[in-house]
C-alpha cells in the first residue's frame, strides 16, 4: 500500500510539470535557447581591437572590456586570432553551428574588484571571506565561408549570486546587441 502512494504522489507530481507555462519556448523565456541552425546577422563593421579577440555590446553599444557593466546583460563576438591591428568583422551572415551554456565563479570581496575565479563547464569556486557570484552565458558558435576567422557570438546574464544568476533570454541577448547584429531563429520570418 505504501508503495501505491509513493507511486501517486510522484505521478501527480510529474502532471503539475507538464502544465502549459512551466516550460516558456518564448524570447522572453531564460529557458530557450536559439537552436542550432539559427542565424546571426551582423549589419554594420565591428571593429576588433589591437590586441583583442573579442568586442563587446550593452545596450545596443559597443563597450570596451574595461567598460562593461557585468550586472547588466552583455554580449561579445569573438574572432580566432588576436592581432596588433585593427580588425573588422565585415557585415554577413553567419550559421549557428553549436549552442553551449557556461557558468562561471566570480570571486568577490568587499572593496575589490571582481576577478574571475573559474572558467568551464559549471566550474565554482570560491574563497574564504568572500562570496562567488555567478556569470552564466550562452556561446553561440558561428561558421561562415565569408569570415571563417570570426569564431562565436557570447552572451552573458546579469553577475549576481547563486539563487539570483541567471542566463540571459534572446530578448535580452538581442537588446544587448541593438542594431548592430540581429539573431534570427529557424522560424523567424525573413
């Protein structure tokens, strides 16, 4: 008899998973993320700076790593190979070829400045006398015959701690980036 109950108990609690909204497919969802076979369109030149691989948004405008506020939503592409010139990632289209999702530990003190305490796949750590605030982003890999060197599109939640961090929605990612890239998903409307 006890059995039967366990039983009843698990499957009810299995029903009240499937009800409509546990589960957004939406933009605003934080849930979804755009699937392999998505599109980012890049609109504009994006200048990579001298001795940097990566170029980061906010807002819909470009930031310097310096300048990025990692309590806001933020986005940056990346290229193969630093250089010691200014590059271009030249406007075109790119395939979504992977989709990964990383979280990573921000030691943080009071008074001091935030430094990245692991990187990988679900990677924490932290120190004593101190807290680990997470930064959990979304990679979207990107392949072009055009630009083969440009290497991904990232995009990262708001830095906050544990219960709170959180991975950023394709609204957010889109309004990260503004006008200067757009990512299109298998059945948005060209």
């Amino acid at each position: 008899m006890h059995t039967r109950g366990v039983i009843l108990v698990l499957l009810a609690l299995l029903a009240g998973c499937r009800q409509s909204g546990v589960v957004n497919k939406g933009v605003d969802s934080r849930f979804f993320l755009p699937p392999v076979g998505s599109k980012v369109l890049v609109k504009q030149d994006i200048p990579v700076p001298p001795g940097w691989a990566r170029t980061f948004f906010q807002r819909g405008e470009a930031v310097g790593y310096y300048q990025v506020d990692w309590y806001s939503v933020n986005c940056n592409f990346e290229i193969n190979q630093v250089s010691e010139q200014i590059r271009y990632i030249q406007p075109g289209e790119f395939l979504v070829s992977r989709v990964e999702q990383q979280i990573e530990g921000v030691v943080h003190r009071p008074g001091q400045p935030v430094r990245l305490a692991a990187a990988g796949r679900f990677a924490v750590s932290g120190v004593d006398a101190g807290g680990v605030l997470l930064n959990q982003a979304v990679h979207l890999w990107l392949e072009s015959e055009e630009q083969p060197e440009v290497r991904r599109l990232s995009c990262r939640g708001t830095l906050d701690d544990a219960p709170n961090a959180q991975f950023p929605s394709i609204a957010e990612m889109r309004q990260a980036l503004g006008s200067v890239a757009e990512i299109r998903l298998p059945e948005d409307a060209y």
